[in-house]
C-alpha cells in the first residue's frame, strides 16, 4: 500500500474501524501485518527505512544475541527477521496493548528464536508509569520519565511493570550479546545502568536514541544526556551519530559529545566499544 494513501486513510481514521491482515515485503521477504483497531497500520508505511540500511551494514558484527529494549509494534523486529531470520532475538515491551500484538505478529508470521517480555526495564525491579502524548494506545512517544515531556501534553498514562535485566536475564537462553537497541523516550539512563555488567563482559555494539535537548534550559534532559554520555565513554565505547538522507542512512559521523541541538533527525546513534572499532571502521568506509 503506497504510502501516501496510508497518510490519507490515517487522517480519515479509517484503521480505526478495520481488523484485517495485510502482506508486506521487507528487505524481499514477505510478512503479514495485522492489523487490529488502528493498531499495526505503522508497518504498511515503512518506517525507519534507515534501520534496515543500518542493521546490514553492522551484519558481519551481528553473531549473536540481539537485544530490543522498546520493541513498541515491532518495527526493528521485523527488519532484523528479514536479515537474520535464525537469530535469537530478545525484546522488552511494557506497554501491553503493544505487547499483544508482538504477539500476533511473531505467530502470524511463524516467527523463530524470538522472546519478547510485557517488562520495561529499567535500573530498579517495581512497578512504573508509562505516559502517553497521544491518543494513539500504541503511543510510539510513551516515556517512563515523569517531566520528560510537559504535562500538559500527556494524553494517557499506564500502569506498567518495570525490571532490572539482571533480574529477568536468566528466562533467556543466550550466551552473548552483539547488539543492544534501545529506544526508549528518554529513559536511556536506567537501561545502560541495567546493563552496564554485560556490557563490561559482551561489548556489544549500541544502538541507541536520545531524543533533542533542544535549548540549555532543559536542564532534567542535559542533565540526562550527559550521564549517558559519561558512562558510555567510561565503558571504552565510541560514539558515532547516524547520518540520515531521504530517511536513509547516509554515513555515520564520529562525535566527541552529543551536545545541544534541535534536530529530530540527528538523534540516532550507534555506540562501538573501541575493541570492535577496527572491523567498523571497515564495515563503514
């Protein structure tokens, strides 16, 4: 379905009133999108098309284990079965009107070495809040950081449950790391500090979104983003932002910090332990 129709079809709400499947090709291979109350159409328009460029490009270092931690509908799960449709993948998703989904979707398409979990994880085990900025119940914008966003704009919030990995490591057969994606509004902190052991122990390659700071008054988002700024560099790791043309991926751009800026586009990063630097260096020339 072209996607200019799907943006028409959005407006008039009409997903809203559909339960259907739909096909979609992904990277030549074929898979059934459902689509359920407004929940799925996402897929019919391809989003990220720079997260597939991006997965192939890091292929040769993906030989393990790979890590999604805000799976939301799915949308990385999806690009990375089309590459690696053997390889184990871990996902984390607390919002359950998400997380049954997921589950329709890796059944409907026969889905292999997949685990995903109604958890959000974080540096603490409890339970948690997850608010939503818009009246879509899949809110992909849902953050788990209270004052991330203004309050005024939330729409929604949602009892969730909340687990450090540590806690919840030992339900998943896997013997290495090679990717960790997180994509999770804001709340990049808790999850690196979740992990911070495996990373010292798997290295594996970060990719990773931290959302604009926007102006130096944002002090909660500053404040933030430095420590993960900090942490990462104390684990030996490099950083290099995702350069993006007609939504896909253009380059990679090595930054000594993140810094202060408003560009949506500029929030994607891949973070390289320096032991792996080499073979990337290779990989993006």
């Amino acid at each position: 379905m072209h996607s200019k129709v799907i943006k028409v079809l959005s407006k008039l709400k009409v997903f809203k009133y559909l339960k259907l499947n739909k096909s979609i090709n992904l990277n030549n291979k074929k898979f059934i999108i459902p689509i359920n109350n407004d929940v799925g159409q996402l897929h019919l328009s391809n989003p990220e098309p720079w997260m597939l460029d991006l997965l192939k490009t890091l292929s040769p270092l993906i030989t393990s284990t790979f890590v999604d931690v805000g799976v939301n509908i799915g949308q990385t799960l999806l690009k990375f079965k089309s590459i690696f449709p053997n390889s184990y993948y871990l996902g984390f998703e607390p919002n359950l009107v998400c997380f049954n989904y997921l589950e329709n979707l890796i059944k409907l398409n026969k889905l292999s070495s997949v685990k995903v979990l109604p958890l959000g994880i974080s540096n603490k085990t409890n339970s948690g809040i997850l608010y939503l900025f818009n009246n879509n119940d899949t809110d992909p914008s849902a953050s788990i950081i209270d004052g991330f966003r203004q309050k005024n704009q939330i729409k929604k919030q949602i009892d969730i449950q909340l687990s450090t990995w540590s806690d919840v490591k030992h339900k998943f057969d896997f013997k290495n790391i090679s990717v960790l994606k997180i994509d999770v509004e804001g709340a990049e902190l808790e999850v690196l500090r979740s992990f911070e052991k495996d990373l010292k122990k798997y290295s594996p390659i970060i990719i990773i979104e931290i959302l604009p700071v926007y102006n130096i008054e944002n002090e909660l988002r500053i404040k933030r983003q430095n420590s993960v700024q900090e942490l990462v560099l104390n684990l030996d790791y490099v950083m290099f932002r995702v350069v993006k043309e007609k939504k896909r991926l253009l380059k990679f751009e090595q930054v000594e910090v993140i810094g202060i800026h408003e560009n949506i586009n500029d929030c994607d990063y891949v973070m390289v332990p320096k032991q792996k630097l080499r073979h990337f260096n290779k990989l993006i020339v």
